[in-house]
C-alpha cells in the first residue's frame, strides 16, 4: 500500500479538521502527535494525509498575530519601566 503522505505531501498538521491532543505538564500543557480529524472522526498522526485534505491557512496568520500583540504589550512594560527609571533618575539630580 502506498503512503499517502508521501504521494500528495500534505500532511494532517497542516489540514483544517486536524485537532491536536495536549497533555498536561508541569508548567505547560504539550502537544502530542496525536489529534482528532473532525472530517473522518477518528485519531490521526501528524504525518497523516488524507483525500479530505483542505489547508489550514489561519495556521501563520493567528501566530504572526499573536507574536505582533506580544510584542506590542513588552513595548509598553519596557516604555513603563523606562519612565519609572528616568523619573528615579530626575529626582535623584535634583538633590
């Protein structure tokens, strides 16, 4: 039997009816190579494909998104902390 994945390349990681399986860990939940496909109703690896196959294309969109956001909310500690400091420093030319 032929692999699928290897015939078409694409891969279930990467469909939109893949839901990936998360464990618990100890500060985090992990990501398990496991997952539900929504379409075919029945556990998948990763590495899988299938003829149902259709892209996921919020997979780069949501993560530059929530790196942009991130970053956004550091900027506005970091330019917090530049204020507190530059106050401290003022106050301390004052004496």
């Amino acid at each position: 039997m032929e692999d699928e994945t290897e015939t078409n390349g694409r891969r279930c990681v990467l469909c939109r009816y893949f839901y990936r399986y998360y464990t618990k860990g100890v500060h985090r939940f992990e990501r398990t190579d496991l997952g539900i496909c929504r379409r075919r109703q029945n556990i998948v690896n990763k590495g899988d494909g299938c003829d149902c196959w259709e892209f996921n294309g919020r997979i780069q969109y949501l993560s530059k998104r929530a790196a942009k956001n991130m970053l956004y909310e550091i900027l506005l500690k970091l330019s917090s902390v530049r204020q507190i400091m530059q106050e401290l420093q003022d106050e301390g030319e004052d004496d």
